[in-house]
C-alpha cells in the first residue's frame, strides 16, 4: 500500500492541490490503510478496497482549492524591468491608453514587467520609488482613434504574492485588464471601453468605473464594493462581498451567480440585473426600465430594504 | 450503474450511517462495503466534500491499536441536509418502484405476461 500513498500523492500534487490539503489526505489515508491491516485483510483485498489513487486524486481535485496555476509569460513578450523589492508593502498606479495588460502573481520575489508589440517602449514610463509602482503610457497627442496597429502595446505585470498591496490605482482608455491571483486592500479601476477579468482575488476596497467595457469577475472576496458602469455589461460569479456592495448601470445588463454579500444596492436604468443563486442579506432594488430577477434554490431570509421601479419588473423567487 | 447516480446514493448512506454514530472514515467504508459494492473511492472524497460544505465536523480519537482516528460528527447543517436528500430518494424511489411494478414483482409473473402477450 506504500505504492498507493505515492501515487496519491504525486496524483494530488499534479492536480495544482494546495499543500495543506495533500498532507491531510496522505494523513486520513494512512490512518485508514492501518484501521483496514488490523482488519486483518490481505493484501489483495486491500487494493480492492483502497481502489485506484489516481481516479481518487482526480475527484478529490474535482472540489478542492487549487494552487494558482502558475502564469507562463506567452511568446512574443520581452522582458522590460524588473525591480526587487525593498518593503512588504507596494502602492501602484497605472494609467494606460490602448494598452492591454494582464496583473498576475510573481514566480520569484521580484516585480517584473514585460511587453510586446511594434509599439516603441521607450516613450513609456516605468518606475518603482518609495514603494510605488508607476507605469505610463506616453502622453498622446491627436485622438485615441488614430492611433495606428503599428504601435500597439500589451504589457505583464508580475507582482510577488508576498508584497500587500495596499492601493492599487489602474485607469485605462481602451486596452484590457486581466486581473489574476493577487489580493489588493484597495483597488480603484476606471476603464472606458476596454473589458476588464479579474479572477481568483481577495480585496477589501474596490471602486470600478467602466464606460463600454465588459466586466468578468470569477473568484473574488471583497470587504466593500461600489461599481458603476454604462452600458458595458457585468458578469459576476463566486463572488463574496462582506460588507456592502453597490452596483450601479445605466443600460448594461448584470448577471450575478453563485455569489451573496451583507447588505446590497442594485440599481438599474434601462439594463437587466439577473441574480441566479445569488444571496444578499439586505438588498434595495431600484430601476426605471430594466428588469431585476434574482431565482435561488435555496431558501434564505433576504430582507428586501426597498424596491421601485417605473417600468420594469422586478422578480424575487426564493 | 451511472457514476453520478451511484454518488448520489451512496451520500446518502454516508449520511444515514452519521446521524446515527460518530465514527471513522474506514469504519464507514468497511460498513457500506458489507451491503453494497463501495470503495474508499467513492466514500473517501464525499466525506471530504461534505466536511469542506460544514455537514461534518472532525476530531482525533486516541486508539489503542495504533494511530489516533479521526472522527467524523454531523453537524445540524448536515442533518437538514440529510433530511432534505432522503425525502428526494424517498420520493424518486417510490415513484421508481411504483413503475417498475406494475406488472408485479414475481420475475415468473413479468414473464408469463409479456409471453402472453408478445405471442
């Protein structure tokens, strides 16, 4: 049964487990093979018992947290800077025009950004001072839509997992955000038309403002949350907010699944907000025309505050 | 038998054997394997899953004969689940055996008829 052990555990570090996890269930299954030998059966028996550990690792993985995966820079991207780091805490700030940018978690204990593109670095600012992180993109001169694809930009930002980011200050124009695996105690995002993902994060303060651009939020606790959009949509999913969270759309639609919050403020214009098991415990409802439907399996108390709406319908099935 | 279906059931059992005794995981597994076809396979990763949900709850037993056991307790959580899932099986399988039985339950009988019949 030594063999069973090891393959479970080779099995269950393949499957990104996290540390903790793995030695619980070398542990529990140790505990079983020796309850199954003063049983007294063979060892035949036992094989038939224990069934096959990889099989085991794959459903036991099926349900578990995963180690973050670890980000592989694409092809294409150079690095540009990198800087070690001289403090636990790192403040940044990036203000972007047609940029796309992904922020993910460091493989090492240094930052480190890297671009690609035909655009020319040069004109762009990076810097870490005082503890602050800044990357610019160059001041423009014309309008954003004449820029042209031959100066296109896309950068990585790698941060170690170990700093606390204490504010996290990102505008962007039309680039995209690709937010992953990296907790934040306040981020404040403004983007116009650019689509914004933001994965597996823990935030305490957040404030986003999006114009045209598409939100995708997988994965994410925050303390407090106050997003306002126009008419880009949002898709919300495994999302707790544990204090408050105010979400504000003029004509985008809303979709909010497998997530809950204390208190909440939906309010619409002319977008749907649709909740699918979706459990605040306070929540106000207001819209003029759109429709707010929020359909749970469960049944749960949800203290409705106030609810109004001119035109729309406003659907609560619990 | 359909995998899901299967896991479904043995839940279930998993479930029934806690709201009667705390115990340990190879006392479960040793327990279902008597009446149904079960591995620690099956049980193992649904006695996981459910302690993760907050249905169970753990702690360490010394044991005489070795290695301290852990034990696992239902929670109220998990009792209300319990409930909930075994009125489903009661349903579904009352509706099940109420079709399937029809004709009778004699094996001999179902296949006198459907002899008469299909002739």
């Amino acid at each position: 049964m030594k063999k069973f052990l090891e393959d479970l555990k080779n099995e269950l570090t393949k499957q990104h487990m996290l540390e903790k996890d793995i030695n619980e269930i070398i542990a529990d299954h140790e505990e079983m093979i020796q309850n199954a030998m003063l049983e007294g059966l063979s060892e035949e028996e036992m094989k038939k018992r224990f069934g096959d550990p990889v099989n085991l690792a794959k459903e036991l993985a099926s349900f578990s947290t995963h180690e973050a995966e670890p980000f592989n820079i694409p092809e294409g991207y150079l690095a540009w800077k990198n800087f070690s780091t001289l403090s636990s805490e790192l403040k940044i700030k990036i203000s972007l025009v047609a940029e796309d940018i992904s922020v993910v978690h460091s493989q090492d204990e240094q930052i480190h950004v890297h671009y690609s593109g035909k655009g020319d670095i040069s004109k762009y600012t990076c810097t870490y001072e005082d503890n602050e992180l800044v990357i610019e993109a160059p001041k423009m001169s014309g309008f954003i839509f004449m820029k042209s694809k031959n100066d296109d930009i896309q950068l990585i930002l790698e941060i170690p997992k170990s700093l606390v980011i204490t504010n996290f200050q990102i505008n962007i124009v039309s680039g995209d955000l690709y937010y992953a695996n990296l907790n934040a105690n306040t981020l404040t995002l403004s983007t116009t038309s650019g689509d914004v993902t933001m994965l597996n994060a823990i935030i305490t303060t957040s404030k986003w403002n999006t114009v045209s651009g598409d939100l995708m939020i997988t994965d994410v606790k925050l303390e407090n949350l106050n997003s306002s959009q126009v008419s880009g949509d949002m898709h919300m999913k495994k999302v707790y907010v544990g204090k408050e969270m105010k979400l504000n759309t003029v004509s985008g639609d809303i979709r909010i699944e497998d997530s809950l919050c204390q208190d909440c403020a939906l309010h619409s214009v002319s977008g749907d907000i649709t909740g699918m098991e979706f459990y605040p415990s306070r929540v106000s409802l207001k819209s003029v025309s759109g429709d707010i439907t929020i359909k749970n399996k469960n049944h749960t108390d949800i203290e409705i505050v106030s609810k109004s709406t001119l035109t729309g319908d406003i659907h609560i099935q619990l | 038998m359909n995998a899901q279906f299967k896991r479904g059931i043995i839940e279930l059992c998993v479930l029934s054997t806690l709201v009667e005794k705390d115990t340990y995981g190879y006392q479960i597994i040793s327990d279902l394997s008597q009446y149904i076809d079960v591995n620690e396979n099956t049980i193992y990763p649904i006695l996981r899953r459910l302690t993760n949900e907050g249905y169970f709850t753990t702690y360490l037993v010394e044991s005489n004969e070795g290695a301290p056991r852990k034990y696992y307790k239902m929670s109220e959580k998990g009792f209300t689940y319990y409930m909930q899932l075994r009125e489903e099986w009661d349903s579904f399988i009352g509706g099940v055996y109420h079709i399937i039985n029809q004709g009778g339950k004699k094996h001999e009988e179902i296949l006198r008829r459907f002899k008469e019949r299909i002739n």
